[in-house]
C-alpha cells in the first residue's frame, strides 16, 4: 500500500556527503520523513509532513526535538543512484586528527607543584 501526501522538495549538500554515504550503505537506504505536529490540542495528534532527507543525521536532529515526528521509508531505484553519483563526485574522506591538549598554565604550575613540590617555590623566587 503506498500514501501520497504531498510533493516536498529533496535537497542534498556536498557538505553531508558522510551521512549520505551511511545511508547508501544500508539495506534498503532509506527516506526520513519529518512530520510537524498541526494545529492545537483538538489536533493533538495530527502531524504534518514537512521536510524529506537523506541524511540521517539530519534525521537524527530532527528525533531530538520532541514535537517531531521522524518516519522512513525505502528509496526509490533512482533516487539511489542519483544520490549514489552525487556522493561520488562531492565526497571527500577527511582523516581523523586526534586533537592534542594544552594545558592553561594554572593548571601546568599545579601539576608541577604536584611533581615537585618545591618547584613553584623556586619558580616565585626567580619571578
């Protein structure tokens, strides 16, 4: 059985290419569908299809606000294979670069002073 409930545009950014790329690697990939809740509380339960997306971290966003409502369904063939070819041409692997910690410098002398008790002793008599 198959419901239509209305014509929302799909748009795609070359900046989401990694949650496009999780999604083609599904079985099936998927559409979310975002439904806003409508009207007031005699329509307490009536939602409203607002958005369609392929990303689903986007989805995912979406699930965290909680007057939202989030469905799927299985993508159509070509829509696959459109979002298949744009993944292809704008995707671009960034390697993972673990951040380095710097220490703010209070915390450095108490470190320090931790260590080496009498250190922050002779670094004020220098000082």
């Amino acid at each position: 059985m198959r419901y239509h409930v209305g014509t929302l545009p799909l748009e795609i950014f070359s900046g989401e290419t990694e949650g496009y790329k999780y999604n083609l690697s599904l079985d099936p990939p998927v559409v979310f569908v975002v439904f806003d809740p409508e009207g007031e509380a005699e329509a307490a339960h009536e939602f409203e299809p607002s958005l369609v997306t392929v990303c689903p971290y986007e989805a995912q966003d979406y699930l965290d606000i909680s007057e939202n409502e989030v469905q799927n369904t299985p993508m159509p063939p070509p829509v696959a294979s459109w979002l298949a070819g744009f993944v292809e041409k704008h995707h671009v692997d960034v390697p993972f670069k673990k951040r380095k910690r710097t220490l703010h410098p209070d915390k450095k002398r108490h470190i320090n002073e931790l260590i080496m008790p009498d250190a922050g002793a002779r670094e004020d008599e220098r000082g």
